[in-house]
C-alpha cells in the first residue's frame, strides 16, 4: 500500500480555515513535523470530512472546512499527490487549532484529576450501602413487614460525587400491606417511623408531586432522600450505570467535570429555571453518540432490538443492551479536552434548538414536535419520552446558558491561558517547561482545574427566577400519620 507523506504548513502559509467552523486563524510553529499515513486511510478520512449526508449543524466542526492542500509531484518519479500539506483541521474532533501539545496535556490532566479528587470512591459508596441496610431493617421492624431500599441516582450511575446527595426508592417485597395505599400515605409513615431511628436527623416529609421523606446522617456528611416505587429512575439509574462500562476512562471524568462546570456558571440547577444534572448527562452522552466519523457511545436503546426484549414499567419501554462490546468503544481515542470543547461547540454553535430534540434514545435526529414548540430547548428522558428535561427554561436562561458555553468555550481555546495560571502560581512557563517535561503534579493538576473552572465563571449572573413553591414540608413531630388501616 502506498504511504502518504503529509507536512504541516511552514510560517509563511496564508492559508485559514472558513470562517463558518467557528475556530481560530491557523499559525503554525516551527516544530512542525512529517508524518506518513496509509493512502487508503487519508481517503476514508477526507471522506469523512467532505462528504456527509447528515444536516450541516450535526456535522462535527471540522466537516464545515476542508484542509488547506497542496499538491506536488514526486521530482523522481513524476507520480502526483505524493505530498500532501494539511492543515490541523485534519483532526475532525478538534474545535480549535495549533494549541500547543503540553496545553492540552495539562488541561486534560486538570480535569482527569479533578475527577480523582471528587469521584464517589468504593468505601463512601460501602458505607452508603450499609446505612440504607440498617435503614432498611429499621422500617422493617416498625412496619412490621419487608421492606427494601434501592439506591438510585449519582450515587449508583457512575456520575456520583463526595458530595452529592443520596436518592432512595422504597418498595414493599413481595406486596404492600393493607394501609400503604398510596405514595403520600407511605412517606408520612417512613417520616414518622425515622424519629426513632438514631443514625437519621433532620427528618422532614415534603409534600411535592413525588412526596419524599428528606434527612441528613448522623455520622456521615450526607443528605437523602426516600420516594416511593420511584421504578423508572432506578432504570435510569442502570442505563447510565451501563453507558459508563463503554467508556469508563472517559464517560464519568466528563459527567462529573460537566456537573461541576454547570454549577459554577450557574446553569445547573432545575429549582433556579436552568438544567439539573440529570439532564446535562444525557446532552453529553447525545453529544458522544453524534461525533463522526467514530462515535464515543452506542445507542443502547436501540441494539439488537426485538419486540420480545422489550420490558415495560409504568407504561414506558425501559430495554436497554446489557452487554459491552470492548472492540466498538475504542474508535475514538480523544482526550477528554477534546471531547469537552466539542460538546461545548456543538451545543454553542451548531445543534437547531428550533428544529430538533436533544435524545440518547437513537442515533437518528428526532424532530422537535408541536407539543414542546413553546420550550426553547428540548431534552427527551431516555425512557419517559413525553417529559421535557428542560421544560422549566424560559427563553433568557436558554439564552444565557448558550452564552456560557460560548465563553467556556473562547477560555479553553486561549493559547495564554496556561502561562497566566503557572505565572500566577509562582512559575514561569518557559522555565517550567525546561525543567519538567513531565505531566503536573497532581496538587497542581488541581488548582489548575479549579482555575479553570473560575475562569469560566460570567460577570454576567444567572437570570433569577421565582419559582412558585408548591410542596410543602412538615416536621414529623407534628404528624399525625397513622399505618394503621
């Protein structure tokens, strides 16, 4: 097979990309370099770029461009397309250009690191484990029948946090008795019956749509939350658990960077009219289930379907593929930078609001249907189809979260952005540079991700918005709930 040489553009190249991708003017640096690529393999990856049959907002950011070309003739043998100069828009995933190599590598570093430092380890999730164990027993005793507690939520689906609260669905096994008729008349009970229960304080019953009995642990620094039969979350729980398998080095290490940077932009809260947690997880695995020409994450709603696995629960189709298939989750082997700048591209730039349905359910491009025409923004759950994630945006916060993207977006493509971090740490990046080659200790990694996420903070604050609290919450000494029939 015929090798392609490829050379980088020198300094006196004019060229730059179309102004329609959104990025930066190309400079290139001296130390560019030659490499070689199969023939086969250049033209699979034009192909890619040039051709694409899907709308032009759903293309990755460099299939709006081609590469600059040049073309020269071998001086031996007279055979043209020997040398080919390219641009670095050659890298589809890329959204900016000639960013310097220890840039990214420290950048991606911050954020693999971050995800060190705040990840839910084994022995908090053991814990959590037990403490709903020994709940679990206590409500047993007091109701005088089996009762089982499941963990659901950022705990269990593989986005948890030190910090994060912990959500519990409550079920009665193998049948509820006689007085537990319905979700209200259950929670008070399991709000009464925790004033007995030493390791739980602050117990409240909260009377919302879905009624909840919140309380913090007494010896450990959490807050939690029990519903009743709460099924279709724990399905959710399990699909996004499953999403995680594919891509365990890259899929949580987002989530939770994504989590962190809606909160400091404050975009990510739903009781503040922006986007809970819940749903920036399911734009980002939207977003890795678009990317060409590889994508991150499969579909798993979708594969290897047939009607007799479908299993239904409260009406809704919660099947998803149960297995991983190592071989078709490594195509992609963007950093986690990458994959951040994209996702903050895609959103900013490219996705029609207007037009479509943010989805995980299907690769194919859902249309935005006239039920949800008055939201400006739509984001389907991946099993309750007909619910709105974003139903509660109004259109200045849709407004104000794509500018945040915008401007997260303009900060990790500032090539200084680096130096005015080791400056401010009491180094110099040209002697930094000279005396570690090597990758950020980790306490720096750290700061430098904390650095990160302040710069991406606005001046410009979050919309306010007053929200009508319709739930109301009582203290259980002044309960006066009964289990009795």
């Amino acid at each position: 097979m015929m090798t392609i040489a490829m050379q980088k553009p020198a300094k006196n190249s004019t060229s730059s990309p179309s102004k329609s991708s959104g990025y930066a003017e190309s400079s290139a640096n001296s130390d560019d370099l030659i490499v070689s690529m199969p023939e086969q393999t250049l033209v699979e990856c034009f192909g890619n770029l040039a051709i694409s049959k899907r709308l032009p907002h759903l293309r990755p950011p460099a299939a709006f461009c081609l590469p600059f070309v040049s073309m020269n003739n071998d001086a031996v043998s007279g055979h043209a397309l020997k040398h080919f100069t390219l641009t670095s828009l050659f890298d589809s995933l890329h959204p900016y250009v000639r960013m310097p190599v220890l840039h990214r590598r420290d950048i991606s570093s911050a954020m693999n690191v971050y995800w060190l430092k705040n990840c839910l380890e084994p022995d908090q999730l053991d814990l959590v484990h037990r403490f709903a164990l020994e709940m679990q027993i206590h409500l047993s005793q007091c109701f005088g029948c089996r009762v089982v507690l499941d963990i659901y939520g950022s705990t269990r689906n593989g986005f948890g946090t030190r910090m994060c609260d912990v959500d519990m669905s409550l079920s009665f096994y193998p049948s509820p008795p006689i007085w537990a008729t319905n979700s209200d008349r259950v929670m008070r009970a399991v709000a009464k019956a925790l004033v007995d229960f030493p390791k739980a304080i602050d117990e409240r019953y909260v009377n919302a749509k879905v009624p909840i009995v919140r309380f913090r642990s007494f010896d450990m620094d959490m807050e939690a939350d029990i519903s009743y039969k709460n099924d279709l979350a724990l399905h959710n729980t399990q699909l996004l658990q499953q999403y995680c398998k594919w891509d365990p080095d890259r899929l949580p290490t987002l989530g939770v960077w994504i989590k962190a940077w809606a909160k400091r932009c404050g975009v990510g809260e739903a009781s503040k009219g922006s986007l809970s947690s819940y749903a920036w997880i399911v734009m980002l695995i939207h977003y890795l289930q678009q990317i060409e020409p590889y994508p991150v994450l499969p579909c798993l709603q979708e594969m290897s379907r047939e009607k007799s696995d479908n299993v239904y629960v409260q009406g809704y189709n919660v099947y998803y593929w149960k297995f991983v298939d190592p071989t078709k989750s490594r195509h992609c082997n963007k950093s986690v930078l990458d994959l951040f700048v994209g996702f903050l591209d895609y959103y900013s730039t490219y996705f029609d609001y207007e037009q479509h349905v943010v989805q995980m359910v299907s690769r194919k491009i859902e249309a935005k249907p006239d039920r949800w025409s008055k939201y400006p923004m739509c984001i389907a759950d991946p099993f309750e189809t007909d619910h709105n994630l974003a139903q509660g945006v109004d259109y200045q916060m849709f407004d104000y979260i794509r500018s945040c993207m915008e401007h997260s977006k303009s900060v990790f493509q500032n090539r200084h952005l680096r130096a005015e971090f080791l400056l401010g740490y009491g180094s110099d990046v040209d002697e930094y540079d000279m005396m570690s080659g090597q990758e950020m200790d980790m306490e720096m990694a750290s700061q430098f991700g904390e650095f990160l996420l302040h710069k991406c903070i606005m001046i410009k604050q979050a919309p306010h918005r007053q929200f009508r609290d319709r739930s109301m919450s009582q203290s259980t000494s002044t309960s006066n709930t009964s289990i009795s029939s």
